[in-house]
C-alpha cells in the first residue's frame, strides 16, 4: 500500500516538462481547443482569429514569440513560424 501512495505522490508531484510545438502536432479543431492545447504545453496565447480558414494563434514562451496556423479539419498545424 505505501508503495503505491509513493508513485502516486510521485506521478503527481513531479513537474511536467514544455513541450514544443512542432510541424507535427496535432492541436485541436476549434480556436479553443487549439488555446487549451497550447497553455497546457506552457505557452501564453496572446491572440486566436480565423484568417483563409484556418485557425491563427499568436503565442509566447521563454520570451520567444510564434504564430500558429491550424486546420479546422484536422486539428495539424500547418504553418509554424518561431521568432527569436
């Protein structure tokens, strides 16, 4: 018993590391899901618009600005741009 009261401690007590937005992500199908998605991957999202039928976020982490361009339909990102 202590020994699952351990990992369990464990499991939620240590930290999750950022992930990064990548190519490859898979965010969401609506401008909240794709919000939601990005926060719990430690990123501030300062602007979501629709722009040529996709899903536009402006973002920021780690004082590094971005721009996201997701599909609707899909929910993969199809344009990233990362700005030092």
């Amino acid at each position: 018993m202590r020994k699952l009261a351990l990992i369990t401690l464990l499991a939620f007590g240590t930290p999750v590391l950022a992930e990064d937005v990548t190519m490859d992500s898979l965010l969401g199908t609506t401008m909240e899901e794709v919000q939601a998605s990005l926060t719990a991957m430690g990123y501030e999202v300062r602007k979501t618009e629709m722009e040529d039928g996709k899903i536009e976020v402006y973002f920021v982490r780690d004082g590094k600005m971005g721009e996201v361009y997701v599909s609707p339909q899909t929910g993969a990102v199809t344009k990233l741009e990362i700005k030092s």
